[in-house]
C-alpha cells in the first residue's frame, strides 16, 4: 500500500503487486520529502533535505505501523469514493 502525490507517482514506474492512492493536488500538504517504509520487521525514516536516516528493528513497532497506515489508507480511499466520482 502506497499513498503518495501526483508528482511522485509519475517519478516510479508502477508495480503490479502494490495498490497506490494519489493524494489530489489541492489536498496534498507533504512538502517536507521525507519517507516512511515500513517492511517486514524494520521502519525506515529518509530525510532527502538532510540526507538523514534511521531504521527502527522491532517486530512490534513494524507492525503498529503497518495496522496504522492501513487504517489511514482505508480511510483516505473511502474519503475518495466517497467525494469524487469515477
């Protein structure tokens, strides 16, 4: 699961085994390019301004992330649906 903007989105090229959200422009406030990856049992945090990292080893604290950024997946897609239409 990816939430990302726009801009970011057309940087990668796509993958078939991961479900992205794009951010609508008008609602994207992330401007600081920073990164969360969460896999496996680590939480990796990049800051590309600083070129500052860390990564957090912890079955626990990567599953806390992984159940929270589900939730607020979920909630973002229904949000989605929910004002705009297809």
């Amino acid at each position: 699961m990816v939430i990302t903007n726009d801009y970011l989105n057309n940087l990668k090229e796509n993958k078939l085994d991961k479900e992205v959200v794009i951010v609508p422009k008008n609602f994207d406030i992330f401007e600081d390019n920073i990164t969360k990856i969460i896999y496996a049992n680590k939480v990796a945090i990049i800051d590309y301004n600083s070129e500052e990292s860390f990564i957090i080893e912890s079955y626990i604290f990567a599953n806390f992330e992984k159940n929270f950024h589900f939730i607020i997946f979920m909630c973002f897609i229904r949000w989605i649906y929910k004002y705009f239409s297809f």
